[in-house]
C-alpha cells in the first residue's frame, strides 16, 4: 500500500508537470537548482528553513500557514515547533530558473509523502516559486510562495 501512494504521488506531479516542460540546465542554473535541491533535502524535515533566508526574506507559506513569514517569525516558530512529523517520500521537479546576475527565480514542483505530529500519512503537491539572490558567494532564499495543486 505504501508503495502504491508513492507512486501515485509521483504519478500526479508527473502529470501536473506535463503542461511545463523541465528546461535544461545551463551551469549557473543547475548551481541554483542544486542549492534549491540540497535546502529540501537538508531543511525540510527539521524545519529550519529560516537558516537558509536573506535578513530581508518574505514569503508566502501554503495552506498550512497561508500567511505570510519574514525570516524572524520563520525561526521562532521551527524553535517552538521544530520539526512536526518525518517525511517520506520528497520529489522535486524543476520547471523554469530564469537568472539576472545574482538573482534567479526558481519555477518547481514538489511532491512530498509525510506522516505529521499524529503519524497520519498525507501526500502533499505543491507549484513553488522561489526568488534567490546571491550574497557573499552563497545563494538565499529572498522571496517564495507555494501553493496546494493536489493533497490527500
């Protein structure tokens, strides 16, 4: 059964990337990619995101907290609750990374198969687009905004 919603969550954000075809990834973009990649894989669980935010960072949750987060607020809340439940399953596709000198947004897909504080499964999909900029050499998030296309 496990299997089944995980290939089933990876069967839907397959056919929602459909209609956006995955561009290929020049060297600066895979650099953005890789880093947009690495922050899910290193932050996601723990919830520590805010480390990874420009001091002037804003954006725009998902449903589960659909307002909006400044760097400050992002680290009081991942230190009052850290991470909730274990994740999965996380796949995530890229659609478009558009660059400008030191900055690029980042068009995506995530597909993430989680339990929460309960140990109740949910699959979770979501279009992100994240604004990067570069500072001192390292990539930060500065702007981003998610939103549900499919959860269970």
């Amino acid at each position: 059964m496990k299997l089944i919603q995980i290939m089933a969550a990876s069967a839907a954000a397959a056919a929602l990337a459909g209609g956006a075809h995955a561009q290929t990834l020049d060297d600066a973009e895979a650099e953005v990619w890789s880093f947009i990649d690495s922050a899910w894989q290193d932050h996601a669980q723990a919830n520590t995101w805010y480390e990874l935010v420009h001091e002037d960072g804003f954006g725009w949750g998902s449903s589960d907290y659909p307002m909006g987060r400044d760097r400050a607020t992002m680290e009081r809340y991942s230190e009052a609750l850290g991470g909730e439940g274990e994740i999965l399953f996380m796949e995530l596709s890229p659609v478009n990374i558009a660059l400008a000198g030191d900055t690029a947004i980042a068009h995506y897909y995530s597909s993430v198969v989680a339990t929460d504080h309960a140990g109740e499964r949910s699959t979770d999909v979501q279009q992100c687009a994240d604004t990067l900029v570069r500072t001192d050499g390292e990539w930060l998030f500065l702007g981003w905004g998610c939103r549900t296309v499919s959860d269970d």
